[in-house]
C-alpha cells in the first residue's frame, strides 16, 4: 500500500477484458489495497499513478478476471504428482517403462502408486494385471485411470487383498475378469474399494504437499478461485484446513463435502458440523457432492435408453443411478433447506434427469433458495431437459475439453451412444440459448487444469493435439471466446456465491487478475490454448509472474 493515496499497482496499454455485464473492455486497471479502484482508458488511470505505484506495461496483451474452475480435484491431482504420474504419457509401454523406473527409484515404498493412465490405451479400455506384473512382480501396483474410474493393480495387490474368482463384485461396480473368472486387474468405479481399502492412507504431510503443489500449478494457470469437487475429513479436509489455518491458502475455495452413497440422511448431520467446523479463512465448505452415476466409456454413466453394444445392438446396460433416484430427492431437499449448495456428478441423460428431477422436488418443498444448485460434467442431456437448468436455476457446470473428436470419444463412447444421442453431447451453446448460466471447470487430474486450452475446445469443439487433423465435434454447439471466457469467470464466481467480490474487472471488486502474454482476442496471434498466462495476482498480490511480464 502507498502512503500518498496512489495505487499499487498500475496495468495499462493493453487489451483488458473486464467481463462486466456489457462485457466492456478497457486498456487499463488500477488496484489500490488489493481492490480495483479504476478501470478505464491510459488517461483515465493516469491520476492513480504515484512515485511508489508498480507499473506494469501491457503493450497490447490481454487482461482477464482470474480465472476459476467449477470443477476441480487439486489435492489427489498434487498428490499424484507426488507419486508414480502417467498423465503426459500414453501407450502401454510408456507406462510400463515408467513404472519400472519409478519402482526402481522408490526402493522403500511399500505400493507402487500413481494415477494418468487412459483407458484409450487398452482395448476396450480395460488394462491386465499380467503387464503390471511383468515389470512389478514382488510389490503391489494400484493405479488409478486418468479419470478416475478405473484402478488398474497388479497380482500382488489382489492377492493381499483377498481378491479371488470367488469375490463378488460390489452393487457400485465391476471387477474385471478373464474367461476363468478370475479378476483381471482391472477394477471398475466402486469395486476399486476391494483393494483400496488395504491402501496406507495418504499422511497429513503428503496431502498438504499435494495441495501445496496443486495451488501453485492452478494460480501458474491463472486461476484464483475454484470448487474443489470431493473433500472427504480424512484427506482433502485436512489439506485446506491446514493450510487455511496456516495463512498459505491464497486461492479462494468453496469445498464440495462428499456425499457418501453408502449411508443416507443419517450424515446431514455431520456435514452441517463440519460446515461450521472447519470453515477457515478462504477456505468454504458450503457444498455437498453428490456423484449419481459414474462415466461412459465403461458403461457405468446412467442413460434413460441402453447402451448398444459394438455391433449397434442396444444392451441390457443403462448404467448405474449411485443414489436411488427417490431418495435423492430427499436428500437435495434437506440440504437446500440447510443452504448447501447441491454438486452433482451427472454424465449420462439418465442422471442428469435425476438430478433436475432432485432440484425440482427441493423447488416445490423449499420455494427459490440461493443456494444455486449445479450440475458437473452433463455429457449426455435429452433434449426434453436443455430449458430446465433454466427454469430450475440450475447452473450447467461443463468441462469442455471433452467435448471433441478424441480417442475415448470415437472408440468408446460414440459406438455405445448411437447416432441419436451422440448430438446430444455437450449442447453448451444450447444451454446458453435456453437461458442456462454456464460455469466450467478442468476435473483435473483426469485431464488438464489448464482453462485456456479448455476455453479453446469449448470455442473450436477440436482438441488442441488435433488440430487443423479432425472436424469440430457438434459444430453447432461452439461458443464465443467471450461466452467460453464468462463461463470461466463470470460463471465460476457466481457458482461459488463469490461474484460480488471476484469474476469481474470493476471498480469495488477484489483485483484478482490474469496478465497473458499476447492479446486473446486476436484470433491471427494463434490458437487460444498456445496463449500464456505471465502473472497471476490475488487481491492485487502477485501469486504468480513470469519474468516476461516486465519485458
Ligand atoms: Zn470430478
């Protein structure tokens, strides 16, 4: 702060998104204790500059709110960063190679375990424990899939844990298994609990390091604000309530408390405890996570019509519904008259439907709460249902990088959707047309936290590793860069109830900013993702900068 009533800092000549309801833009910004007191042309911030104001020259690069994500697993992501990371990898001997080394450098770990494998990778998307036990045969693997729905472990792991021909699988899952009936190695969604149970828990020290390392990568990326999408109190709790408690926690944090689908309304309760609990300087936990179903590719995503199998006959299969449809009801009921917000896991229509239909029985009961209900991830939504995250005040909480031509698109999901409700995926734009507020996230780790290659998929519908080689998916569906850019800022704050304070550059509001290297705007400077952000700033401090920002 300056002495003389002068700003801080000073950002100018430049090309500054304010993201305000006219979605004006401005060339500069001034911050004085770590609000926005200016926004305007070069000469209108002129008055704010003193002999101790920072100034920082844009020279034409883009200025944005800082960035949030919707959506976001940062502890686990950290985490695994920490362990054995298969995430930039991909192919089966990549992994392997990278095991070998890893186990080999890790000597005194009891597991071998990691995460960043993709299903694409396997045929059918279903990995071997013989592989895993050809470069790890004397310690147990567990490794979980870049998504998070599939454990891959080796015979050693099984054997420790009981795991036999004879083991049924649980009602929340699928343990995968060879002809003879034996588990293969392979453990789909709630049958990883069959090894994970035997797991040495993750320390305090491994958890805070994980978090520690993740909000230094998330802030790299520009972002300030974000949903953490699964806090249970053993492993992520601990992680923000420590580091909230320390005064290191810089990000601003609304915390999704796990819904635990194996009990019912007996655990209200001890939410609403811990909501009071440990609510400790940015760090708010005011939210429950309610995961209804699991994904496509292996068949668990609930769908109101069933899957087709590889010859496009339709199946037995529509997938699961984690929590019985009518006592979800209940559920979202009880807890909006509590204000939580409800966070739902949503990706086929069929679960998408449960949890409007959840909304809309908590609407009946408790009239138009605030506490503004979302929906993560809405793959697949049936037409009959676009208008109603309207009308219910639903917000569509999207990760649009998966909305593209990619390997697990084309192999695994297209085939079993059919044509039909292939068209319904990802329908953003008609979201938005049905008067939907969008927000969007990463759900990083299972791919990346970075929000500008997000922002470029949810633009061009091409993953950026595919482009100028593969056609937009659902063109008709694309966004505005303006309308991708709202939904990670305007739509971030106001999912996370913080929008009078951050989400837009206005004079009053904390100055959380994002400085990229180039001007976003201009389509001819390159793809959107390939842009960079060079400082990252919270409440006008520097969280992150680049040594290009002075240059
Ligand atoms: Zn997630």
């Amino acid at each position: 702060m300056t002495l003389d009533g002068a700003a801080d800092l000073i950002l100018r000549g430049g090309r500054v998104a304010t993201m305000d309801s006219r979605r004006s833009f401005a060339a500069a910004v001034a911050v004085r204790d770590g609000r926005i007191v200016a926004v305007g042309s070069d000469e209108q911030i002129g008055g704010w500059i003193g002999p101790r104001s920072r100034i920082v020259e844009l020279q034409g690069r883009s200025v944005t709110p800082g960035f949030g994500d919707a959506h976001v697993h940062p502890v686990s992501a950290g985490v695994g960063r920490l362990r054995c990371d298969l995430t930039s990898l991909h192919g089966l001997d990549a992994y392997l190679a990278k095991i070998a080394t890893y186990a080999a450098a890790h000597s005194d770990e009891a597991w071998i375990r990691g995460d960043g494998w993709s299903m694409s990778d396997f045929p059918g998307g279903i990995p071997h424990r013989d592989d895993l036990d050809r470069v790890v045969p004397d310690r147990p693997v567990y490794l979980e899939s870049r998504d998070g729905h599939t454990v891959w472990v080796n015979s050693m792991a099984l054997a420790l844990a009981g795991v036999t021909a004879e083991t049924p699988d649980p009602d929340d899952g699928r343990i995968e298994r060879d002809a003879d009936g034996r588990p293969g190695g392979a453990l789909q969604e709630g049958a990883a609990g069959v090894v994970e149970r035997i797991l040495p828990a993750d320390t305090p020290e491994e958890l805070v390091a994980g978090l520690r390392l993740a909000q230094a990568e998330l802030h790299s990326l520009g972002i300030t604000t974000w949903q953490d999408a699964i806090v249970t109190p053993d492993r992520e709790e601990i992680a923000y309530t420590t580091l909230a408690g320390r005064g290191e926690l810089t990000g601003r944090v609304v915390a999704a408390l796990w819904w635990d689908r194996a009990r019912g309304a007996d655990q209200i309760e001890e939410l609403v405890a811990r909501r009071g609990r440990t609510a400790i300087g940015r760090y708010a936990p005011t939210s429950v996570k309610l995961m209804q179903d699991g994904v496509l590719e292996n068949g668990t995503g609930g769908l109101i019509d069933p899957y087709f199998d590889d010859d496009g006959r339709p199946t037995q299969n529509r997938g699961l519904s984690m929590i019985d449809p009518e006592a979800l009801k209940g559920y979202v009921t009880r807890l909006d008259a509590l204000g939580f917000q409800p966070h739902f896991h949503a990706i086929g229509d069929r679960a998408v439907r449960e949890a409007l239909d959840a909304v809309a029985a908590a609407r009946q009961a408790n009239g138009t709460t605030d506490t503004r209900p979302h929906i993560a991830h809405i793959q697949v939504i049936h037409p009959d249902d676009i208008g109603r995250f309207g009308e219910l005040g639903v917000i569509a909480n999207a990760q649009p990088y998966w909305a593209c031509h990619e390997a697990q698109m084309d192999e695994l999901t297209i085939p079993r959707l059919g044509p039909e409700r292939t068209t319904w995926q990802y329908p953003f734009a008609s979201l938005l047309a049905a008067g939907a507020t969008l927000a969007m996230g990463s759900d990083w780790a299972v791919s990346t936290a970075d929000p500008l290659l997000e922002m470029e998929v949810a633009v061009d519908r091409v993953a950026d590793y595919h482009r100028g080689e593969r056609p937009p998916f659902l063109p008709e569906q694309r966004l505005d860069l303006i309308e991708a850019l709202a939904a990670f800022t305007n739509g971030t704050a106001r999912v996370n109830h913080l929008e009078q304070e951050v989400g837009s550059i206005e004079v009053g509001k904390a100055a959380d900013l994002v400085v990229l290297d180039r001007d976003l705007f201009d389509r001819a400077a390159g793809p959107i993702g390939e842009a960079r952000v060079i400082a990252t700033f919270i409440d006008g401090v520097s969280v992150h900068e680049a040594p290009a920002l002075e240059v």
